[in-house]
C-alpha cells in the first residue's frame, strides 16, 4: 500500500510538471517570443517624450473657433 501510495504520488508529481510546463509555453515572453529587432522598436517606443505641454497655446493663438460659441451637444438642435 505504501509502494502504490508512492507511485501514486510520483505520478501526481510528473502531471504537475507537465502542466507547468505546458503552461510556459504558453505564456508571452516577449525576449523569446518577438523576432529580433523588435526589442530596439520597443526601446525606441519607450524613449519617446509626450508634449511637454507648451504646444497647445500655439495652436489656440492659431485656432479660428469661435470662443463664444454654445457648447455643441449632440442630438441638440439650435
């Protein structure tokens, strides 16, 4: 009983590692996963700055809205 116990719990352990294995390979990683090259396009992407918020006075002195104007709600009919 105490042999069959054992092989039972060898077996059980086996399944768990293939599991786990399986499992692996089904995750992303993106070192593996992405052709090379890929991991420069993502440093690339990383190092980009967003506005530093300066940008958006140039284009209201540019702007020809009407400051005004009613607030537009749609379905709203004047």
């Amino acid at each position: 009983q105490v042999e069959e116990e054992l092989q039972e719990q060898e077996f059980l352990d086996r399944c768990f590692q293939e599991m786990l294995e399986e499992e692996e390979q089904d995750w992303f990683i993106p070192a593996r996963d992405l052709p090379q090259g890929m991991g420069q396009l993502q440093q690339q992407l990383h190092g980009l700055a967003v506005g530093d918020g300066h940008g958006h006075e140039d284009i209201l002195s540019k702007s020809n809205l009407n400051p005004d104007a009613k607030e537009f709600i749609p379905g709203v009919k004047y």
